[in-house]
C-alpha cells in the first residue's frame, strides 16, 4: 500500500466522501492551497495535509484536486467509487 | 485558411488552463493551441524530480491531459509547432510550419527557455539542461551509467538535481557562483542549512567558482574551474535561470522588458492580446511593482485569470505566488516576495541550531509595517499563514513580538474569515 493518507468529508451537500493523499506523490507544489487553502495546507514534510474536509463545495474541492502536477489528491464518493482522478 | 476565436501560444500549465476555463465559459468558441513542444500537458514540475527520474513512480504519471480531454472540450491541439509570426492588425498568425491562423483572441503563454551556458565546450555530449520533457529523458538516460555528475547553479533545478543525481549513486558535485546557497534570495544562515544537509550525504559544493572550460573531445571529460583546478565528471547539468527570447515579439510592437509586460488583467499593449505564466511579466497588485514569475502554482493561475478576461469578464490576477521544495532531509519554502531592499526588515522564526528556521519579511511603510514576503527551512507549515498574513495587507506594527516567536501559531493573527 502507498503512503497514503484518508480524510472522511461529512459535508452534507456532498458526494465526496473522502479525500486521500498520496504523500509519494504529492511534491508539494501547493497549488491544491492555491485553489482551496481552507481545505489544505502543507505539513513541515513538504506534504499536503487536509485540514478542513468540508470547508469547500465539490466544485471546488475537484478543482483542487485537477490542479495537482503530480495527482496526489484522490477523491472518492460517498459509495467509496474512485471520482478523481477517473 | 484556419480561423480560431482563441488561439493559444503554450500548451503548458498556463495555456491548458487557458483552454479549460474557456470552455467553461464559452461552449461555442472555437480554441486551438499551438504549442512547440509535441506533448499534450504534462507535469513540468515532475521533471525535476528525483522520484520520477529514478523510476519510482511510473514514467505514465507526467501526463495531466490526454487526447480524450482535448477532444472531448473541441480543444485543437497543434503540437511541434511554433507561432514565429504575427501581424496584429490582420489578427493573423503565421506557424513554423507555414500554417497560417487568422484569431480573434490571443494568448501568449510560451513559458521560458534555459539560459544557455556561454562557456568553451558547453556543447559537449554529457552537458544537459532541464526544460522540456526530451530534456528530461535524456538525463534519465545519461544517469543510468553516469558516474561523476556537476551540477551548476545553486537554485532549485541545481538542487533537485544534485539529490536526484545522488540518490541516483553518482559522485556529485555543485559548482555556484555565488558565496553560499540561494544567494541572495536566502540569508546566509539558511544557504548554510542546506549546504550542510547536502554535504551531510555526500554532495560536494564548491562556492565563489566558475567553469572555464569544459574537457573532453566529443564527450565531457571533466571542467576547468576559474581557481586553475581540474575536476572530472563524466556529465554536466546546468541549472543557471531562464531566459525570454522576444526579438521577434518587440519587433511586432509588443511591450517587453525581460518577458511580455502587461497590466492587471494579464493585457498586453496590443489588442486583444494577453499573456500568462513564465513569460508574463505583470503588474502584481499586492507587491505593487511589474513582476516575473516562474513557477507552476502562478502560471496556472494565470491561465485561469486570462482566459477569464479573454471571454469578456475584466477580473485583475491578485494572487501570492509560493514555491517549496525538498531533498536531503531539508525542505524549503519560499512565498510572496522575499527580495530585500532598504526598506525591509527581517523578523526572525526559529534558528538554524534547532534545524527549524523562518525569515519574515516586513516591508516599512513608516506609519504601518506589512508582511511581504517569508522564506522557510524545515518550516514549511507556515507558508499559508503567511500567504494570508501577505494577501491581508495587515498593519503588523505591533504584532513584531508574535511573529518572532517560533511557536506562536501565525494562524492566530489572520483576520477572521
């Protein structure tokens, strides 16, 4: 298994359930902060961390997750089905 | 003859998320991109970095956006092809292939070229630079039977590419013009924090130097060094900055300067023509000066901005630029602007004794003080809060005691959402 790490979102207007980032990805490049620095933020590893899971709507958090270079940030629906990347 | 509503100079991370926010926004209109290199986007920032080089993750992870993406959005790709002309009044574009466009909208999204190094026997086989993706793959080749690799310029492309090289198990070693690492973006305390992670695993840095010559007949056999000294390596990768080549776009009537000058709105001079990413150089609005900036968080937000204002909005590009890296057990983070000048001042977080070092800069307005910039060792968690702290314009006259103190929460001092 990579290292990776899994975040519940609870947002009720969601359908994303989850959020998981793959720290062996993720190269903290930061433009996931760019899009939503209310959701992630980058840990003292250089790694992006989920700190507030239901702070954005989907649009957002999928924008996020799209503007990742390395596409470390995993989404998946409240069913556990892989939305992004597809 | 092909006709375009927008058409597109760049297929990098700019120009892609030019055509993406387009679409978005103008199912209709049709789009095409002219870019010079053959691929669709892919991730530019990858190529530096050493778990892609060393086949850790697989090589098919570059790719961001495939043939489907482009033709799913009507997306026109023209890859190997590059805009070598323009005659702005006839909004017509010549390609170098001959291929004639005739747009409405144009973006100018070409990113930047490698500085060359002007140095006898820089053509040599085993002397590379890191740019494109061919770039890329050739160094991957050229490590698998390297030996003893040098690495010029103490910047990032220097530095992932000295760890890459020795995760790698090369012999390597970094010969930089300057007095210590990142001079004088860093402080001397933080070029000193990274020389000693890097020479802790065996990378070799030689300061003050510069490469006279480089050895060898056909292939590079070693270098001569500006001290008289003669170091042997069987590759050589240059990392010394970037530069825009814009002759021919001067002579068309564009503004320059050391990229492509525009406003707010990433507005060229000319009509119905706008910039983005490496090559822009903008009026930033929370630095208040005409900036360039190089790096893969700005130019996508820049393409987004651009193709908001290319389909009719006027939305001026407001954003703090960051950048991190990490290698050797150091990370580095720099974000906002982090140049100093007289009128700068540097509250201190943290010391390089504890391995955990901040540097705030304050820019002194006299009657007020505002956080312009910070640069980060091992303290990368900051960076947000401060990108905040930037983006606020905060008077933090009287806030000195907390961002000096390394384990105030900074988070603590942003103004409440």
């Amino acid at each position: 298994m990579a290292n990776q790490k899994e975040y519940i979102r609870n947002r009720a207007d969601s359908k994303i359930g989850k959020i998981v980032v793959d720290r062996d990805l993720c190269i903290g490049a930061a433009s996931c902060i760019a899009v939503s620095s209310t959701t992630f933020e980058l840990d003292n590893e250089n790694k992006a961390i989920v700190i507030g899971g239901d702070a954005v709507d989907d649009a957002t958090l999928i924008m996020a997750a799209e503007s990742c270079p390395t596409k470390a940030i995993i989404l998946f629906d409240k069913e556990g089905k892989q939305v992004f990347p597809k | 003859m092909e006709k375009y509503k927008y058409l597109i100079a760049g297929g990098g991370v700019a120009g892609a998320t030019a055509a993406e926010t387009i679409r978005g926004r103008d199912s209709e209109g049709s789009i095409a991109i002219v870019n010079e290199e053959p691929y669709m986007l892919y991730s530019r920032v990858m190529l530096s970095k050493p778990n892609f080089f060393l086949g850790q993750i697989p090589f098919e992870s570059i790719w961001l956006k495939g043939k489907e993406w482009y033709e799913k959005n009507r997306v026109v790709f023209m890859g190997a092809k590059k805009l070598e002309k323009l005659e702005t009044g006839r909004k017509l574009a010549t390609l170098s292939d001959g291929t004639q466009i005739e747009y409405d909208k144009l973006l100018l999204a070409t990113g930047v070229c490698t500085r060359e190094w002007q140095v006898a026997g820089a053509d040599k086989k085993g002397v590379f630079y890191l740019r494109t993706l061919e770039d890329g793959k050739k160094i991957i080749e050229a490590v698998k039977t390297g030996k003893r690799a040098i690495v010029i310029g103490g910047g990032f492309i220097g530095f992932e590419m000295a760890d890459m090289l020795h995760l790698a198990g090369l012999d390597v070693t970094m010969v930089i013009r300057e007095n210590y690492f990142w001079e004088p973006l860093l402080n001397e305390a933080s070029g000193r924090m990274i020389e000693k992670a890097m020479t802790e695993n065996g990378v070799k840095i030689l300061y003050n130097l510069l490469v006279n010559e480089v050895l060898g007949n056909e292939e590079v056999k070693g270098v001569l060094l500006s001290n008289g000294t003669r170091l042997d390596c069987d590759m050589i990768i240059c990392g010394i900055g970037a530069e825009c080549h814009t002759d021919w776009i001067k002579s068309i009537g564009l503004n320059v300067n050391r990229g492509i000058l525009a406003n707010e709105y990433l507005e060229t001079n000319l009509p119905d023509i706008w910039t983005a990413g490496d090559t822009a150089e903008f009026k930033d609005l929370i630095l208040d000066e005409t900036v360039q900036i190089g790096n893969w968080v700005n130019a996508r937000e820049q393409g987004r901005i651009a193709a908001i204002n290319m389909t009719g909005e006027r939305k001026p590009f407001k954003f703090v630029s960051f950048y991190t890296t990490q290698g050797m057990g150091v990370t580095i983070a720099f974000v906002g602007d982090v140049r100093m000048g007289p009128d700068r001042i540097v509250i201190q977080r943290g010391s390089p004794e504890i391995n955990s070092y901040g540097r705030i800069i304050i820019l002194d307005k006299g009657s007020r003080k505002e956080v312009e910039g910070a640069t980060f060792i091992n303290r990368t968690k900051e960076m947000g809060s401060v990108a905040k702290l930037i983006e606020s314009n905060m008077d933090v006259s009287n806030k000195t005691k907390e961002l000096g103190d390394p384990n105030f929460d900074l988070k603590l001092l942003l103004p409440a959402i």
